[in-house]
C-alpha cells in the first residue's frame, strides 16, 4: 500500500485506528481497508453507532457556529481524534480565518495524523495528553503558543467524560478547566446516558467494559452536575439532534435513540 502525506512513517497502516474507524464512520477519507473492515464489522452488531457519530459531529458544527457568533475565536478540542471532515478549525476559520484551535488526544495515531494534517495551518496545532491531566495540557508551549486564556475560549468535550470514572471525578475535573478560563468563555460536553434507552442499548454499551477504555453511563442529574458554576445555554442538556437543530426536519421522531446529551454553558463574570 502506498503511504499517503497524511499517514506519518511510525504508524502501522496493517493494523485499525479507532481514530481512522471513527473517521470512515463520519464519511472521511483518512482510513484504510483494514479500519473499514473493522467498522463494518461493529456497525452489525451496533446499527445506530455510525448514525450516533454523525449525530455528534453535526451538534459540534452547530455549536461551533453558534460559539463564533458569540465572539469566541479560540478552541481547546480535549479527545479530538483526527481532525478531518468538518471539524473544529475547518468550522471555525471559515467564519474566522483567525480562529485558533487545540486538539488534544491520548491515543498516539490520532496526534501523529493530527500534526501531519495541520502541518500547514499554523493556528491549529495537536498535543498528546490524557484530559485528566488538566495542567499539563494548559501548560503545554504549544497551548500556551495559541490560546490566550485571559480571553474567551471553548472548551470542548465531545464524547470523552464518559471514559473517566467516578473514582477520577469528571465533575471536579470539568470545574478545574472552568477555573482556569476567563467569564465569557464556554465549556461543551457530549456524554453518554441510560437514561430514555432500552435495555438492549444500555447492554451493548456495557461491553465497552471488556475493553481498555470502558464507558461510563451517566444521569442527566449527574452531566448537570458537570456544568456547576456555568449558565447552561437554550436549549439546555439535551439529546444531540434537539441543541439548536438547523431545521425542524433534522429531528426525527426517535431522537433518544443516539444514547447522548449535549449542552453548552457560560462562565459568567463573577
């Protein structure tokens, strides 16, 4: 197989990314065979899991408009994976060419693709880091390079809480990113949920329980609890296709379905 620019040479093209699988999923053009293979494969046994990864990436273009329209122009993106097919900077500097983003990621493969795809932007830059390590990644030379936090910023966390477990405290860390940036900013989230899902959603997510990254259900009371000292924004949490939909007819009759909240809050001034 033929290497592409994008690919860097230190990564294993035989072997899938979930970064790449969740690329394919989103109709992008950065995987291989063997990550579409693989995606196949969890859409038979999970249907919805391809409409619910669109699902999100439509809510963070939405948010990102509505975030621009408010006067944010710079973006700490903490478990971007690879930031193709519509993501935060693209959205972003198409209504502001200035608009700054940070992606932030653990996995690897999805920095290394990140920096070979932003190579030439030089108001996005990527940074492996755990989200629970909040000070490193604030204190990081590239996060210091780009973000002014004594500014207005986003700070987005798109389906990435829901891998921290209680024991590690998502609210308290979700309050220490809140300290950290200046009234005006924003802080988004996308979390998983029980709650409006029928036993057999819930069951399928519990085997993320047999892998490395297990995912966390949570309440709609316990992702409120997330959003301490901040004003949640209309329409409040609730599931993705319902957060400031285009048009009414982007909401079908089984919005539940997509297992997901979404919400948006404001740091007032103090």
């Amino acid at each position: 197989m033929e290497r592409p620019s994008w690919a860097p040479e230190d990564i294993d093209l035989d072997r899938p990314s979930a970064a790449r699988v969740y690329d394919y999923f989103l109709g992008g053009a950065h995987n291989f065979a063997v990550d579409r293979q693989l995606a196949e494969a969890i859409a038979s046994m999970t249907p919805n899991i391809g409409d619910t990864m669109r699902a999100n990436r439509s809510f963070l273009r939405r948010m990102v408009r509505y975030l621009i329209g408010e006067g944010v122009t710079q973006f700490l993106d903490l478990g971007s994976g690879i930031p193709t097919v519509g993501n935060v900077h693209e959205v972003a500097q198409q209504a502001d060419p200035d608009a700054r983003v940070v992606y932030v990621d653990v996995d690897p493969i999805a920095v290394s693709h990140s920096r070979a795809i932003l190579a030439d932007d030089p108001n996005t830059t990527a940074i492996q880091a755990d989200v629970r390590e909040v000070d490193r990644i604030l204190a990081d030379p590239e996060t210091r390079r780009l973000l002014d936090l004594d500014r207005p910023v986003a700070v987005l966390l798109l389906g990435v809480l829901h891998f921290v477990p209680d024991s590690d405290d998502p609210a308290g860390l979700v309050a220490r990113l809140r300290d950290a940036i200046s009234p005006g900013s924003f802080v988004a989230q996308v979390n998983v949920t029980h709650e409006d899902q029928p036993p057999e959603v819930i069951e399928a997510q519990k085997l993320s329980g047999r892998t490395g990254t297990p995912i966390h259900l949570r309440s709609r009371a316990e992702l409120l609890a997330q959003f301490a000292g901040m004003s949640l924004v209309e329409p409040g949490l609730v599931h993705i296709p319902l957060w400031r939909p285009d048009s009414p007819l982007d909401v079908d009759d089984r919005r539940e379905r997509f297992g997901a909240l979404a919400g948006v809050a404001r740091k007032d001034a103090e």
